[in-house]
C-alpha cells in the first residue's frame, strides 16, 4: 500500500475538494430558517431552539429499495411508530461497501467498481417519507467496523487484503489498529471521496430536491465510530493523518452543501484511549460533538450479572456523560448522546424479556438531556440504539443469516435482539415518550 506524508494527503484531499467543487455545482446557501443550525452549544432551527428525542435505525435505505430486499409498506409503519412516540430525529447508514467480510451487509452502496442505484434510491425514498413526518436524518458516510464494509473494504478494494473484525487468527486489537492505514492511503481515500461527492451531490429521485437542499438532514457524518486505533503507538502513528482526514472531508463537503451541520461520529473518549486532547483536536473544524456510551461492550457490566454489576457500572456512566458535558462546554458545540444501548435482563434476546435495567439505563441519559435542557446546557438531544421494530429473527441462535431480510437494528455481526427495542416493548415506549414530552 502506498504511504504519503501529511503534505501530500492534504494536497490530494484540497485537489480532489477543487476538482468536485468545479464539476459539482455548490448548493447556494437556502433560508437558514428550514436547516437545523448551530448557535455556540446550542441547535437552533427557524430562529428557536432544536432539541430532539431520535433513534439509531441503520436500515431506512434497505427498507426503501423498491427491490425483493426491500419493505417499503414496513418502512411506513416503523416511522409512524417512532414518531408515535416523539421521535423525530434518525441516524441512518447512508454508505455501506460490498466486500470480502464476513458480517459485511449485502448488497451495499458499492462494490469495488459498481454503485448500487437501487439502494440509492432506498435512501431517497427513505428521505421523502422522513420529510412528510417532519423528521429530520443524521446520514453517515462510512463505517469504522465491518458489518458495513467500511473503511477496511476500501482497503481491500485496493490492495486485496483485509482482516476480518473477530478472526482467532488476528485478534483484538488488530483489526482497529489495521483500520489506521485508511486515513493515509491515498486510493482508499479517493474512493470514500467518490461517494461522499456522490452523495452530497445527489438529486432525490422521489422528491426531485437536491440533497444539499433537503431540509430533512440535519447533518452529514463523516463515519460512525471512527478511530485512530487502539495501542498506543499505532494510535500516535496515526494521529497527524486522521486529523487530516477530519479536516480534509468537512471542507470538502462544506464546498458542496453550504447548508448542513457537519458531524464525526466518534464514541467520545472511549475511541482514544481516554485521551481528551484527541477528542478536542478532533472536533476542531466539526460543528457539534457526539459520545456513544456502551456499558456492556465495555466491560463496565456483566449482561449475566447486571444486578451485581449495575452499581459500579452506572457510576462509569455517569462520570462519561459528566466528563462529555465539561468538553462540550469546553468546546462551545452542542452535544448528542447518538448512541445508547443496553441488554435485556440476563442478557437474553427475546422480545418476551424483561428490559428492567434498559429502562433505568435510558432514564440517566434521559435525565442528563433534561438536565441539560433546563439549565442551559450543550446537550441537544439523543439517539438510542436502536429501533428493531417488527423484525424477528427466524434463527433459534439469534444470529443473522445472509439473504435475511428481517432488518433490525441490531447489526448483521450481532446478535438479533441484543440492544435494539421492538415494536411490544410498551415499557420501553413509555420511557422514551415521557421523555420527549418534557422535551417538548
């Protein structure tokens, strides 16, 4: 793989931003009234201020494909549910690349040389009806982990090698270390560059309004969860170049769409080793910062022991939602807890279980908006992780087949029914709607 320096990925990245900017017209700038916008550490839209109660529901464009993998009758019900709710704001995939890995979705957006239209065009009919509830989409343009291809595909792409996320063979932390040579291998780079112009570009084929123009985003995100690495060396190896690749995609898409927030998708300090210097320089040139907070994955619980561990546990979270609010406050950008999940009581996957814990869980993060919300403070809104609606695995072991079609908001590389909520979980419901009526 070829390896530049600093210099010359900042010069391909500002040739690559030119070029697109000459043979894509920019958006001109559309009445700020109709585009969420932000004012210090706040979001304002029409001039008030813009708080929100959303979910994470990475399939909308799968379910908007007029194609026998998509459910667009489905996709209806589901927003009229969230919105039931008082849910108005999703985060949904907007890129996912065709590979070798093995819990890879397929199709995807693209493969090595194909864009997939049919897809595309799922995600405008996604966003018409979006629009027609008056919901607004966070759309993010790649992935750090491998259940949609992401950066480790692109790389694949080029050099036709990869590591699988999981293998005995190459275990953790070697795949997320791997994922460090994306941020400066210059044809990985100019690939990814490809679909966020295409993209950022785009005309919706449903409504005929240019994504650049659509009041329904509220932003683009540059990747979810993106990291620059894990052990220490590797991760300070990478540092320069991920800034760069920070930096170098938000002016480019801020060259095509004058009139959209711009995000990074990171997991807060949990994605730098607890380094609050990397999560402050990261956020430099983006306009409001994100934390995902994931006790179990973390090992601040046992999902087998969550009355025994659910003390020590919750006073992790607390200390990471407080120590979010200080950077934020630090920062003077607004602050969304865009990722948020929790097990079922004992970890067991069926919708029939009990979400004892789940709601308790919820109900910090929802207190610490409403918190926020009253005093001032940067916190704007959340997404929960995520919406499973009325998808049912068909799999005794709870894990996703390929050709299933039973898209839930647990991804393809886990298992169905972990975190996401589904369309019975009326206890659940009955959190997430007291909370969007204080909100409100």
């Amino acid at each position: 793989m070829k390896s530049l320096n600093r210099r010359h990925i900042m010069a391909s990245a500002l040739a690559a931003a030119g070029a697109a900017i000459a043979s894509c017209k920019p958006a001109a700038p559309q009445n700020a009234a109709n585009f969420v916008k932000r004012d210090g550490q706040a979001f304002t839209l029409g001039g008030k201020p813009y708080r929100f109660v959303g979910a994470n529901i990475w399939y909308g464009a799968y379910l908007g494909a007029a194609t026998a993998y998509g459910d667009r009758a489905r996709l209806g019900r589901e927003l009229d549910k969230l919105k039931s709710l008082g849910v108005t704001n999703l985060r949904i995939l907007a890129s996912s690349e065709e590979g070798p890995l093995k819990a890879g979705i397929k199709p995807g957006f693209r493969n090595d040389d194909v864009y997939n239209e049919d897809l595309f065009a799922g995600l405008d009919y996604c966003m018409a009806e979006l629009a027609k509830r008056d919901m607004k989409a966070v759309l993010y343009l790649t992935n750090f982990w491998e259940w949609s291809g992401g950066m480790m595909t692109y790389l694949y792409y080029k050099t036709g090698e990869f590591i699988d996320m999981n293998d005995p063979a190459h275990p953790w932390p070697e795949f997320a270390d791997a994922n460090t040579d994306f941020y400066r291998s210059e044809p990985a780079m100019m690939m990814y560059r490809d679909h966020v112009k295409t993209l950022v570009g785009r005309t919706n084929s449903i409504t005929g309004r240019a994504y650049s123009n659509d009041p329904a985003i509220m932003a683009w995100q540059l990747c979810n969860e993106p990291r620059p690495g894990v052990t220490p060396d590797i991760m300070d190896r990478a540092l320069p170049d991920y800034y760069d690749w920070i930096d170098e995609t938000a002016a480019l898409i801020r060259g095509l769409d004058p009139n959209h927030l711009i995000s990074l998708g990171q997991e807060g300090t949990a994605a730098s080793n607890g380094r609050s210097d990397v999560f402050i320089r990261a956020h430099k040139n983006i306009d409001y910062v994100t934390a995902h907070i994931w006790p179990q994955n973390w090992g601040w619980v046992d999902g087998k022991n969550l009355e025994g561990t659910w003390e020590s546990g919750m006073k992790k979270v607390a200390r990471y939602i407080a120590e979010h609010v200080d950077l934020a406050e630090q920062l003077n950008k607004p602050l969304v807890f865009e990722e948020f999940g929790f097990p079922r009581d004992n970890e067991i996957y069926t919708p029939a279980t009990a979400t004892t814990y789940r709601e308790q869980f919820y109900g910090m993060i929802y207190q610490a908006v409403e918190k926020s919300v009253m005093t001032g403070g940067p916190v704007a809104g959340s997404n929960f992780w995520a919406w499973n609606g009325e998808a049912r695995t068909p799999h005794a072991d709870f894990r996703f087949k390929p050709g299933d079609l039973n898209y839930m908001g647990d991804p393809p590389h886990e298992p169905q029914g972990w975190y996401g909520i589904f369309d019975t979980d009326a206890d659940m419901h009955a959190v997430i709607k007291t909370h969007a009526g204080r909100i409100a």
